[in-house]
C-alpha cells in the first residue's frame, strides 16, 4: 500500500479476535474483538479526533493561516492533533498535567508542540482551565476542547463506528469501552444503536473514576476516568459501568503482552478485564467488542510491563 501523507495511514484498524482459544474464560461459541487501535501512525485512537479537529477547524473557518491550537489532554490528543496540525502547517501548544507521561510529552514535542505543565493535584480540571486562559490571552488561538466539542464523539461516530459495522454487521452483543473525555464510547455507541438497537453498552473506567459513584481519588490506568460526568453521555442508554482496579487492569496488560503479542496500554487491558467480564454473563455466541486505544511503549518510563507492586 502507497500513500501520501501519514495522515492517510489513520483509521481501518485491524481488529483481533480472541475466543477460548486464547483466553479460557470466554465461553466457547463467544468471542472478544478488539479493535487495535493502537495501530495507528501517532499510536492512539485520539489520530482520528485530531484529524477530524484540523480538518473541522478549517472548513468552519475557526482555524486560519497562524492560529495556534491549543488543548488540554492527556498526551494521545496532542500526538493527534500535532500530526493533523503540522499537516496544515499549524502550530500547537498542549497543556498537560505533570503526571501524565514523559514519552507522550517527548512524541508531542517531537511533532513539533510546545508543552505547558499544570500540577498534577489539578487535574485535567486545571489543565483546562489553564488552556482556557491561554486560548484568552491569545487573539489567534482555537481552543478545540475534546471535553466539550461535539466534533468529539462525531470523529468516532463517522469512522470507528461504520469501521465496527462493516466488519461485524449487526451481530455485536455488546459494545465495551473505557471512558475519559467519553467521545469514543459515546460516538461508537449511537451509531452501533442505529444498527443494532438491543447492543448493550457497558462504559469502563478505572477505581477513582465516579461513573459508580464514590469518591475521585488518583489511580495508575492512564487515559481513562473522570472527575465528572462527560456530558457526552447525556440521554445514552448504557446498561453498565465496569469499574476495573489498577491492579487487574495491569494484570491483564502484561497478559496481553506476553501471552498475545499486543503491546498495549493501561486502558487496554481494563478494556479487555471489562469485555471478559461482559461477556462471561452472556450465553454462548455472543460478540462482544472492545477497543484498545493505544501503544504501551509510551508508558515504559512507569515500567508499564515490569512493575511489580500491582
Ligand atoms: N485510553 C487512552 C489511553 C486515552 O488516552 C483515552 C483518551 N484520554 C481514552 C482511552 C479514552 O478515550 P475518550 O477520551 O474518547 O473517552
């Protein structure tokens, strides 16, 4: 295959399926697909939002010749939006909270962003709230922020969603997937809904997350939980959440990696603990999908793989 530019390269993710063959607590009959998202040039599903962004931005005429983009995010938005921006010969500023990881902040910069730090203690909260004052300070500036733009779930709804369907049809069970700012479960979901109007939806987050309720407290998963509901979830009828621990989330991050060949993030493997439990409950030749948003060689430095305390 030829392209070219790598933006061509985004999207029409392979996607894998595991039955009992690989893993033993899948009933026989059923199956997990998983979407490998990872898979994508800028090694995160969040290539299809920055894409949609850019290109969004400028047909709307909120992006011009020398507007800087500016964004809150975690670090897979930002490798996005760098890729969908450089592009559009575009330059980018993200504001990322301390904690969040060294390779993610290194591919940002790589792309050719500049990076503004936010206490860890702040959250995403405070990293959009400083974005929101850079965006004031700066004439030329768009601010797309991910947690508030409906472009968000529509990225997924045009692309990841018709991508499921083509391959799957209307057989899916149950669509499983983490949520941080709630755009890929919420635009995959209503476009699955149109399809096959009985799929159930189960939302995934990790321990610290409130979607079950309880208390925000800090946990290790990166990309995934929130310290308030997305509103992108409003009038979605989702039949569960399934909180997962760092410590199982992990567990079956290494697995993936070591029994499957998928060098896969955090948020991955509480996907896969979530779809194993889903589908657990469900009779014999259900088909449940999940997705795996992104690389685990970006979390190295936190000894993603290695770590032995959980
Ligand atoms: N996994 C990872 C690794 C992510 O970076 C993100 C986005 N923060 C998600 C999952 C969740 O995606 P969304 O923001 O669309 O809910």
């Amino acid at each position: 295959m030829i392209i070219d530019s790598i933006q061509m390269a985004i999207g029409d993710t392979p996607m894998l399926r595991f039955t009992h063959h690989q893993f033993e607590e899948i009933p026989k009959g059923s199956a997990i697909y998983a979407k490998l998202e990872y898979l994508n040039p800028g090694g995160s599903i969040k290539d299809r939002l920055g894409a949609y962004l850019i290109k969004e931005g400028i047909e709307q005429r909120k992006i011009t010749e020398n507007t800087v983009i500016i964004e809150p995010t975690a670090g897979n938005t930002g490798i996005g939006v760098a890729i969908a921006a450089q592009a559009a010969k575009l330059s980018t500023m993200f504001v990322v909270p301390e904690k969040f990881s060294l390779e993610k902040q290194e591919l940002m910069r790589a792309l050719g962003a500049e990076i503004v730090h936010t206490p860890t203690e702040e959250g995403i909260k405070g990293a959009i709230a400083e974005a929101k004052r850079l965006h004031a300070e700066r004439s030329n500036s768009y601010l797309p922020l991910q947690f508030d733009n409906p472009a968000n779930p529509e990225a997924y709804y045009h692309t990841l969603g018709p991508e499921l369907i083509k391959d799957l049809g209307s057989s899916i069970t149950s669509f499983v997937a983490g949520i941080g700012s709630g755009g890929t479960f919420s635009g995959v979901a209503r476009y699955l809904l149109k399809h096959v109007p009985l799929i159930r939806l189960i939302g995934v987050e990790p321990e610290g997350s409130i979607l079950n309720g309880g208390a925000s407290h800090s946990h290790e998963i990166e990309g995934i939980g929130v310290e308030f509901i997305p509103t992108f979830l409003e009038g979605l009828p989702v039949h569960d959440f399934a909180t997962i621990s760092d410590a199982e989330g992990f567990a079956m991050t290494r697995r993936l990696a070591k029994e499957h060949g998928t060098l896969v993030g955090s948020s991955s493997g509480a996907a896969m603990a979530a779809a194993l439990r889903e589908v657990a409950t469900l009779p014999a030749g259900s088909q449940v999908v999940t997705v795996f948003p992104d690389a685990g060689d970006r979390y190295l430095s936190k000894q993603i793989y290695s770590r032995t305390d959980y």
